[in-house]
C-alpha cells in the first residue's frame, strides 16, 4: 500500500527542500513550499509525537453547509444581453464529499455529462492523475460510457454518500429545472470534481477525534488545489475553485501551510478561489482574554458534555512574554502550573477520576513564533472544568482559545463565557483569498452559526457576505432540496467569480484577469447599509452585488 494511504505512516507537512530524506517513497510534492514526510507509527505514542513541531501535523478539516440568484443580482446581469454570463469557457473545481455524476443536474440537455474530470481520492483500482500516487481519475469520455449503461458504477464507482460535494456543486453550476424552480449560477460551466478521502486515523488520534468523525486532512486538500492547477494547464481555461470545508485548529492568522498556497495562487490568471468563513460564530467555541492589570493571570471556564470523552483544545498566548496553564476537574484536582518548553509532553491522570490529560506547552510554534499550548482531554469526565492561564513574567497577557470545529465535538462542551469573534475557520482567515460570510436573503440579516472576524492578527475577515439561507440544491438520489451555511454562500460567489472570468478571459475584454482582482472588485461594489461602519468582522465589506460590479467593469 502506498505510504500516503497507510494508516501504519504519520503524513507530516514539512518545508521544501527534501533532498536530504534517504528515498522519494517517503515523500509526497505538494506544492513549491511544501510536502509530505511519511513516517513509520511503530513505537510512536502521543507524547514521543511531541519531537515533531505542531505545524508539521495536517490540520483536520469538516463541512460547512447544512432564492438567492436575484438577491444579489445575478438574474438582472444575466438578463442583459451584452453580458448574459452563464459561465461559458469556465470550469468549476469542487473539492468536497464527491458527486452524484448521474443526477440531472450536472448534465446537458442530450443527457452526457457537463462534468470535465473526477479524481476521486478514494477509489485505488484505477489510474491516478499525472504527477499523482493515488486516487482514480475519470475522464469526461469514461463518465459518459458510465451513464449510457446499465450499471453506471460498475464502470464509474465514484458516489457521493454524504451529499455535500454534490449540493455545492449544484448551488455553482448545476443545470437549469424550471420544474424544481432551480438553477446554479453558471449553468453552461464544465465541473471538475475532487473527492476527498477521509483523514487517516492515526491524524485522528493524534487530535484526538472520535473514530466515526467525518473530516479531512489538510495536506489532501493542498493536493487538491495542486490538482486544479493541472486541469487549468490541461485545458487552457479559467479555473474557479470553491472551498466549503474549513477548521478550527491552527494560529487563526492565515499562516498555515493550506492558508499560505491559496495566498499565492489567488495572483496567477485565471486562477479564483472562494473560501467559506465557517459555521462557527454561535458554537460557544472560542474564548478570549485581555488582562492588563495585576494580577496577572485569567481564570476561565469550560463546560464538557456527557458525549465527548476525547477532545482537544488549543491556545494561542499574544503576550509578550510566557504564560503557564494550570487545569482543574470539576472535582478540584488540580495540575498545577505547567510551564513552557521545547519538545516536552506532560501526562497528567488524576485520582477521582478517570481523566487523563496530555499537556504540550511549546514556548513557540514555528510558523508564527507564538506560543501555543495544546491540551488533549481522554476518558473526560462531564462537569465544569476550569483553567487558568498565568504570566511566567508578571506581566500582561493576552491569549485565545479555541474548540474543535462542529462535526468534531458536540454542542453540549464550550465556553461559559465565550466570544462569538475571531471565528473565522482556515482557510478563511488568509490575507488574499476571497473568504465569505452567509446571511439570510429573505430577511438581510446575517446567520447566527456564520463565523465573525477578524483573525488573531487583526487582518479584516469575512471580505463578502453572499446569501447562505437554504439555497436550493441537487441531492443524490436525482432529487433537490436546500443548504444553509456559509458552504452554501461560498458556492454562489464562486459562481459570480465564475461570470466574471468569462467576461474578463473567456471574452477576451481583460485576459489577465486573476484572482485577487475579481476579489477587490467584488469589495468595491458590495452593497452597504448606512446602519453599519464597513469593514466590520460580521459582514465584512458589505453583501455581495453583481450590478455594482459589471459596472466597475463595463459601460452597461
């Protein structure tokens, strides 16, 4: 079995060069910057895995989604007919759940496929991309000899069980159902569809998420995006790629491996990428604190629920100088102050119950410089737990913590006295992709779960905020029905980006068009409301309006 798919080999993402590991088997290229070290798990438990810099272990990623065309003016573009952009010469990258090939929705009218390609990274009997050491990909031909059988998946096997991959790709591009009252955005686009493998579970276990967890790891998606690269080679075409998964863990900076590549790729032409900001704004799951004055510490409080017995938590100091954390049980046992170190992993098991804890303090962590403290909760017992994070210097301190993302921890565990801000989930917060926000188009109001700004460094995220509120989507099956999320919301704007590369590239009215430019224009012409100061970290820029912005663009 190859490394990348054995769960007996740890993936870790370390920096290019590699030259000096002794075989390429251990190594997969992710990108310029970036790949993957396979090592061997034997002999390996939780606390030696500490030797490896935080950075180094891919992130976990899950879901973001649970009638808008006209809301933000797509309708009334599409209508005027020296532009009606429907996304023609554009194709539409989905890196998701997967797809179900056969619904209507993502076929023309004489039933062949409007689908470009699969690499479904699941599937290992067939042929992987090029440049690539697994998965199967199936050609645009291949699908179509698939849908003209009897037995589809006897010859395409690639399905969509959880339906996500399928709605977002459907709220983009499907295919027009005056009966269903449905249309994508850029119904005449081609798809181009990545379905994810599951994270590997010794990851899982690492972080301490549930075995039955859906999620994803971080360096899978970067081979995801690396993939949309070689279509956009392949074909010669604008690529839109739209990003509806997103997680809770890292400096929320922008400075994770996955958050860095998209930075650089929104500058190459013809290259968009739209990002959700995560459903995480009503989740009680981050904490923050300021403490200025003596003393200097901050005492606070965590409650766990009945059902998560194994979880992790993360925190991330803005102090200038280091801080300890000392962690109490809701029977009063106490750690006592663990301090910072390099490469130390405390274990800590307490007496009245059955709970043990794993403490890493990393005085730094390498990408940001920052210390962070990673602490991993087993056999948890239910109750109020409470924490205390100190000072070594008697100075102020400053710090955020933050809870594994939904789909990853219940809601019955979360902060007593929570903030609903700096919320947003990777790779929302990088500086250049175009991250979006989802609000209500029935009542302009924004969704309570849409995660808020701004990221830890201060950086204004959300940029947009695009309707989110039960959109109607395809779902398998050949059936429709709605998503709600700000998934949902990123799925529309990548298909406005979409009409503007085929303005712009496909029409040849501005052929270097990339994705940082459409990003701006989308800011400048957003809608705003005088009841609100712009930027702001809940709408971003203001709501997303396709008018305003052909009219930066064109005469009409």
């Amino acid at each position: 079995m190859k490394r990348i798919l054995d769960n007996n080999y740890f993936d870790l993402i370390i920096t290019n060069p590699v030259m000096l590991f002794p075989s390429d088997d251990y190594i997969t290229y992710l990108n310029n910057r970036h790949s993957l070290l396979h090592i061997p798990t034997e002999d390996v438990d939780i606390c030696d895995l500490a030797d490896f810099p935080a950075h180094t272990f891919p992130s976990l990623y899950t879901l973001n989604s649970t009638v808008s065309l006209e809301r933000s003016g797509i309708g009334e573009v599409q209508r005027i007919p020296a532009l009606a952009l429907y996304g023609q010469g554009v194709i539409v990258v989905v890196i998701d759940t997967g797809i179900d090939y056969q619904h209507p929705a993502f076929r023309n009218s004489d039933g062949s496929t409007r689908i470009l390609t699969i690499w479904d990274q699941t599937q290992q009997e067939g042929t992987p991309p090029e440049t690539f050491t697994f998965g199967t990909e199936y050609s645009r031909e291949t699908i179509n000899t698939a849908l003209n059988s009897e037995d589809p998946l006897s010859i395409v096997p690639s399905t969509d069980t959880n339906g996500h991959g399928t709605a977002i790709a459907s709220v983009i591009a499907g295919t027009s159902n005056a009966l269903e009252a449905f249309s994508g955005v850029v119904p005449q686009s081609d798809l181009v569809i990545v379905k994810l493998k599951e994270a590997k579970q010794n990851l899982k276990s690492f972080y301490f998420v549930p075995d039955d967890a859906l999620c994803f790891q971080e360096s899978d998606l970067m081979l995801g995006f690396r993939y949309s690269l070689t279509i956009q080679e392949r074909f010669s075409r604008p690529v839109v790629t739209c990003f509806a998964v997103g997680s809770n863990q890292g400096g929320h900076d922008g400075n994770g491996a996955l958050s860095g590549y998209l930075n650089d790729l929104v500058l190459q032409t013809g290259v968009g990428i739209s990002v959700s900001a995560g459903n995480e704004g009503n989740s009680r799951s981050h904490y923050y604190n300021f403490t200025p004055l003596e003393p200097f510490y901050n005492d606070f409080e965590l409650r766990i629920g009945e059902e998560d017995k194994i979880f992790a938590l993360e925190i991330w100091s803005h102090s200038l100088g280091r801080v300890s954390i000392d962690i109490s049980s809701p029977n009063r046992e106490s750690t006592q102050q663990i301090y910072p170190t390099i490469g130390s992993c405390r274990i800590f098991n307490f007496v009245f119950s059955p709970t043990t804890l794993y403490v890493n303090n990393y005085i730094f962590e390498e990408e940001t410089g920052d210390q962070m403290i990673l602490v991993r909760f087993q056999n948890t017992i239910p109750g109020i737990w409470r924490i205390r994070i100190r000072s070594v210097e008697n100075e102020p301190l400053s710090f955020h913590s933050w809870l594994p993302s939904n789909g990853l921890i219940s809601d019955q565990t979360y902060f007593l006295n929570y903030s609903p801000d700096t919320t947003i989930t990777s790779p929302g917060n990088g500086n250049r992709q175009l991250t979006v926000t989802a609000y209500n188009q029935m009542n302009n109001s924004i969704l309570g779960e849409s995660s808020r700004g701004y990221t830890r460094t201060g950086f204004v995220k959300p940029d947009i905020a695009a309707p989110g509120y039960q959109l109607t989507c395809a779902l398998p099956g050949g059936g429709y029905g709605s998503v709600t999320g700000t998934g949902a919301a990123a799925a529309h704007t990548a298909g406005i980006i979409s009409m503007v590369f085929e303005w712009t590239i496909v029409r040849g009215n501005y052929s270097t068009m990339n994705g940082i430019s459409v990003d701006r224009l989308m800011v400048r012409g957003a809608t705003r409301s005088s009841s609100f100061t712009y930027p702001n970290n809940i709408w971003g820029y203001g709501q997303v309006n396709v008018v305003n912005l052909f009219r930066l663009l064109t005469n009409f």
